[in-house]
C-alpha cells in the first residue's frame, strides 16, 4: 500500500518526491530526516498510532488512509485534526485532490521545495 500511494503521488505531479519510511524505522525519525510538507499514513487509529511523531508536525497537514470506508473513521479522524481521510479503495481517485487542498497548489502549479 505504501508503494502505491506514493507513486499515485509521484505521478500526479513530476515535483512532488514521496518518500516511504522504512519498515524499522520510527515516524518520529523519518519526519525529522524528511522533513515533510504533508504526512500520508496508513491507519485506523488516528492519531493514537503516532501520538509523538504529531508533536512535531502539523495534523492539518496529515492525510490518513483509513481501512473501510465507514464514516465511523473519517469522522474521528477529522475530528481529531486530519487534514483529510481517504479510504483505501479510493487512493487513486482522491489522494492527488486531498494533497493539493492541503499543499495549498492547483492543478497547474507544483510548489517549490520548503515553499509549502
């Protein structure tokens, strides 16, 4: 899944770099070595998963994929301070839609590095 979704993001827009954290490594690690402008993850148990990694990076800027397309998840998930909540059926439908509105940049435009 986390392939998929980034290159659902790399091939939406040629400046966008995604990158996947690794197996062992802690989110906390991966967000100081990566230093993100938006945080896609994977889960049902926003934000309980990465309750330290959120300490240092901005929920509004998260996008989290959650496991069914219950409203029960997007709701609490929202309403915990996701930016947005995608299913995971529907990545490849809403993820490039979710992440510009959350980037702040339209169709046309690719921000520059550090300017989002």
């Amino acid at each position: 899944m986390r392939q998929y979704t980034r290159e659902v993001l790399e091939h939406e827009c040629g400046c966008w770099v995604a990158e996947e954290s690794a197996d062992d490594e802690l989110l906390v690690a991966a967000l100081d070595r990566v230093q993100p402008d938006l945080l896609v993850i994977d889960t049902g148990q926003f934000p309980d998963c990465c309750a330290v990694a959120l300490d240092a990076f901005p929920t509004h800027r998260v996008v989290v994929i959650g496991p069914e397309p219950g409203p029960s998840y997007r709701r609490s998930a929202i309403e915990r301070g996701a930016g947005a909540w995608i299913p995971r059926d529907r990545i490849g439908e809403e993820l490039e839609r979710v992440s510009r509105r959350l980037l702040g940049c339209d169709p046309g435009h690719c921000p520059r590095p550090g300017s989002a």
